[in-house]
C-alpha cells in the first residue's frame, strides 16, 4: 500500500505575524498575514520544501450577522524531484457584494491512474506526469444579503506525459489520454446563512450549479458538470463546539469526458481517508460527511469525522454495496491569532483498510 508521509512545522517555527492599518481608522486591523514554513515527503515526489501564506482583509458586510472576511491562501512547494507546485485559494468579498471565489494551480507533479468506477485497487496503478494549469470558482453577486447568483468557470490546460507502453493508461485508453484545454461556463446559485465563511458555528450553505465545456469556450472536450451542495453547521456541546454535515452530488453528462476530469469521492476535502484522490472516479459522485470540530486550547482545536460515498458510471449503477465508509480525526491550529483561519492535519481511515494523512489550509467544508 502507498503511504504518504506528511509533516509541517507549523508550531513554534518561523511565524511571521502583520497588520496593515485601514485609513478610516487606526485602531481597526484591515489586513492581517502569516508566513509558516512546511516540509513533505511522499513515495512520488520524494522530499518536499515550501511555504504557505495566510492573508485575510477583513471587510464590512452589510449584514452585521454575517461576517465574510476575504482571505488568500498562497502555497508553494519545490521538490527533490525537480518538480513544483503553486497553488492559491481565493474568496474575495468586494464593496459592491460581489464574491470571486477561485482556485488557481499549477502543477508539475507525477499522479496516478487506477482505472475508472468503485471496483479499483489501490495497490495497482499507473504512475504518469501531469502538467496542468487551472482557475476553477464562481464569481456571484448578492441578490440579498444571503441569495447569490452568478456565473461558474473552469479554465484548464492539461499536458500527459510518461504513459507507460502496455500500461492500465494505454490498454484503457480513456478520454484525454493527451491531455488537452477544458473550457467551460454556466450559471450557479448560492444560498448561505453561515455567521462566518472561515468558521462557521451556526447556519446553512447550498450552491448548486452547471458548467458547459465546449469548443464554444476554447475547450477540446464537450459535456456538462452539475453540482448540487448542501451544508448544515450546529453548535453543540458549548459554546466551542461546532457540529457540521455536508452532502454532495457531482455529476457529469455526455461522453467526451478526459478521465483527469472524472467525479471523485477522495482527497482532503471529500472523504478522507481514501487512499489516494484518483482512486476512485467516474462519471457520477455521491458522498456525505459529518465532523465534530472543537476548540482546545490556545490556537489548538481538534476534529472527529466520518462520512459514505461512492463513484458511479450511471443512476442505474449505483449499489449501496459499493459505498466506502470513512472516518478519523485531526488537529487544527489557527494561524492567524484574530482569525478562525486554520491549518489542519487529518488522519482518515476507510472501511476496507486505507488509510490517508492530509495536511491541508481552511476546513474541509
């Protein structure tokens, strides 16, 4: 079994803390960052050396029950390897309402390919070279102070490389198997009642949505993504407790669709626990999650989760039997003294014997 070691000196290292004033007002903390050094390893990449950045702007809502704070998460990673990863995290809350939230990356990375659908084994696999570049978000305007609307997009440039002769890649030759440009665009619909967009204790989140790829767009590749998202935060055994659930479906329509895009239900912010993030995708996705978050002491917190779901070609394929189980635990640390903006590390545990180490910026949802 693959393992991925994983640690960050994130404690007592190297923190770098600082505020920029606001001009309206000297005693108000506008801009507030912290720079922490990280270190990996894993069996792909050998050892790795980067930075990772918090910045958060704390900007004024016109709904005083709500606080949507625009924050920036930058991540750079260099490895023996010769390879590189930059990556940032956008949410951005403008004066007019307006909120871009956005992925960019880029990667230059070795990634794996198991096959496609429930049944892959994590002990077999492909090793190839995926080159890519994305902006993946949403940019939305308030129709209230808790309904948006707007426009999804997904710009992505993909290059495949080391496809191994007589490999799972070539005896499956699935879609993309040269990489290529997604391109899409599509309408999206947000209703959040969360208090805070970095921790929220209390209220809902559901954003559903549909981005069209095309070659009206630039793409290579035709077919529709559909989204549908449902959050619920609770307090629950003090006021230091936060309880949260999350179900989601993405699902995809029409057959020109590259494998690397293929719905998935591992990682670090879906079920973790999963072996590895590509071990199990396909055209449809289902999970659900529940986590029981805590705060500790000082900057400290620690989480319990758990969670189900399953990858699937067709509604007509979906099979209780094939649901995978998680569950683990994890700590937090708040890098920023002021705000609720965490580093996270999480263990995960599957149903049938996988296990997963993540180290990751913001909650999972």
């Amino acid at each position: 079994m693959r393992i991925t070691f994983i640690c960050c000196f994130y404690l007592m290292c190297i923190s770098f803390v600082g505020w920029a004033q606001g001009e309206d007002s000297v005693k108000e903390k506008r801009i507030k960052f912290a720079i922490y050094p990280a270190v990996g390893y894993s069996p792909e990449t050998k050892v790795n050396i980067g930075t990772i950045a918090f910045f958060v702007f704390n900007t004024k809502s016109k709904n005083p029950n709500f606080h949507r704070p625009s924050s920036v998460t930058p991540y750079v990673v260099f490895t023996t390897n010769k390879q590189i990863l930059v990556k940032s995290d956008f949410d951005l809350f403008f004066g007019n309402g307006m909120n871009l939230n956005m992925e960019a990356r880029g990667f230059d990375f070795p990634d794996n390919f198991y096959g496609i659908g429930p049944d892959t084994d994590p002990n077999i696999s492909e090793i190839y070279t995926d080159k890519y570049i994305q902006f993946k978000g949403s940019l939305y305007k308030p129709v209230t102070p808790q309904w948006f609307g707007g426009l999804n997009f997904d710009f992505q440039y993909n290059k495949i490389d080391g496809v191994v002769d007589e490999g799972l890649l070539e005896v499956d030759r699935p879609v993309g198997l040269v990489g290529g440009r997604n391109m899409g665009l599509g309408p999206g619909f947000r209703n959040d009642t969360r208090n805070s967009t970095l921790w929220p204790t209390h209220g809902r989140f559901i954003n559903v949505g549909a981005t069209f790829y095309g070659k009206a767009f630039g793409g290579e590749y035709n077919y529709v993504n559909f989204l549908a998202d449902y959050r619920q935060y609770f307090k629950f055994l003090g006021p230091k407790s936060v309880l949260a659930i999350q179900f989601r479906m993405d699902m995809t329509s029409g057959d020109d669709i590259p494998f690397y895009k293929l719905n998935k239900i591992g990682g670090g912010g879906r079920l973790r626990g999963v072996e590895h993030r590509n071990l199990y995708r396909d055209r449809q996705s289902v999970y659900f999650q529940i986590e029981a978050r805590q705060e500790l002491f000082w900057r400290f917190g620690g989480v319990i989760f758990a969670g189900v779901g399953e990858v699937f070609d067709g509604f007509g394929d979906f099979s209780s039997h094939k649901l995978r189980a998680i569950y683990g635990l994890g700590g937090r640390f708040r890098a920023l003294k002021d705000e609720k903006l965490n580093f996270r590390m999480d263990m995960g545990f599957t149903d049938n014997g996988q296990h997963a180490f993540y180290l990751s910026v913001r909650e999972a949802f």
